[in-house]
C-alpha cells in the first residue's frame, strides 16, 4: 500500500493507494484484484475488498465502489450498497465515518480527495475520457455540496500509466487540442509518425489546481511497465491476454 504525506497528517483520514500484492487471486490476477467485473472468481475478489477495508481499519464489508464507465457523473454515498447496486458513475463522494470509498483503476488515474476539517471525502475514476469531461471537478464540486471548502481539498493522484508508456493516435491528440489547445504541453512526439505520448497524471494534477486547490500530490509510478506492483490494461493487450486484474485506490473517514 503506498500512501501519500498530503492526505496523512489527519487522523479523522486513513487512505492507500493499493498494489497487486496482499490478496488471495492467482493467475493473471494475482493477487489483490479487487474488480468484481474481472473474471476472477467472485470469492477471492470478495475477500480482497474485506482485506483493502480491514487494513484501513475498517469493518469487512464497508467497501464501495461504483460500476466505472469512464464519466464525469458523480454518487453521494451514505452507507454501503451491495456491488450489484453500484451506481453508474466515477466519483463518489461521503461525509459519513466507516464507510470506505474506492476507485479501480488498472492505467486509469484514481484519485483521492479529503477536506479533514469538514470531514468530507471523494475518491475519481480519470481516465482519458472523465478527466478530459471533468469527473475530478464534478467530485470538487460535490464534496463542496457536502460541507468541503475548495481551498482546504487535498488531492492524490495516484498510480496510472506514465507517459513514457501511453503512446496514443493523432485523433487522440486532437481532441485534447481541440477542447483547449494548451493541452499541446501533455504530449511529445513517440517513435512512430504521427503517434504521441501523453502525461495522464500531470493533466489530471493540473485540472485539479486550476480549479483551486493548492493541495496537490502525484504518485510517482508506471502501472504498464510494474508488472510487480501494478495491474494493467494496456500491458495485458499488449500480451493478448483473456482479462486483467484490477487495483484500487481507497479512503476512509474515521468512525
């Protein structure tokens, strides 16, 4: 579990950026896969998610993610739903103690938010497609409905795909481009003509700030090229592999 100064100096919140390492799935999801839409057997993910929410101090069955689908909608979430009854969104916001907020990512960037003094916390789900439509500031702006004040919001980007492993087209680029043409700065030229580079975690880091919070961290980390650490998509299609694993990001207020 990686954790991150800027989130650690309260004691109302405990939070990880999770590894692979710690669970009990095997094979290609070995083996803390806690992504219960993997093929692993739902057992071995279940017991994954109780070991992410004990090792936060939290009672088995306090988890909670929602069915990801890589929008800027985000949940309000008062107490823990069944995973069949996740919503579908990528953000979720509480102000309610115990209950564990987690965001899967496996190249996508999680991030962890918190406001310890009003004791309210978020996690986002940004891939390409909810941070270029706004999922990080959809979940500012619903923590702030709860009590958050912008300037006191601590953010944590965590483990994703790092720039020097996410290659993408040029209709990628161009959309990004399009939407603001100073996004040119998250991309550098690759090896193939015509294909770019991008830097996820340095623009999902700088949408943060401009909107306001000073409060910003970026975990350092390559989930494509950590096979030992890290799940990922992209590594896995780039094997031809059935499925991947997935890895989660989780925040707790204290009960």
């Amino acid at each position: 579990m990686i954790a991150v100064e800027l989130l650690s100096d309260s004691p109302r919140v405990r939070h990880g950026f999770f590894t692979r390492e710690g669970g009990v799935s095997d094979g290609l999801y070995g083996s803390l896969n806690c992504g219960l839409g993997s093929n692993d057997d739902r057992e071995a993910v279940m017991e994954n998610r109780a070991r992410v929410a004990i090792q936060l101090g939290a009672r088995r069955g306090s988890l909670v993610t929602a069915y990801q689908a890589h929008t800027a909608e985000v949940a309000i979430v008062e107490k823990p739903w069944r995973p069949e009854d996740a919503p579908k969104v990528d953000g979720l916001v509480t102000k309610t103690p115990g209950v564990v907020l987690g965001a899967l990512s496996a190249d996508c960037a999680p991030v962890l938010f918190a406001d310890p003094e009003a004791g309210v916390i978020g996690t986002a789900h940004a891939g390409w497609k909810g941070a270029l439509t706004g999922v990080v500031e959809a979940t500012v702006a619903a923590m702030c409905g709860l009590g958050a004040k912008r300037d006191r919001i601590r953010a944590a980007v965590g483990p994703a795909i790092a720039q020097a492993s996410y290659e993408v087209g040029p209709e990628f680029r161009d959309r990004f481009i399009g939407s603001a043409p100073e996004n040119e700065s998250y991309f550098r030229p690759s090896s193939r003509a015509d294909h770019h580079m991008f830097d996820l975690a340095g623009y999902v880091g700088d949408r943060l700030r401009r909107i306001g919070l000073t409060g910003v961290e970026i975990v350092e980390a390559d989930t494509c090229a950590d096979e030992g650490c890290f799940f990922s998509y992209r590594r896995s299609c780039l094997r031809g592999e059935p499925d991947y694993g997935r890895g989660i990001s989780a925040i707790v207020l204290d009960a």
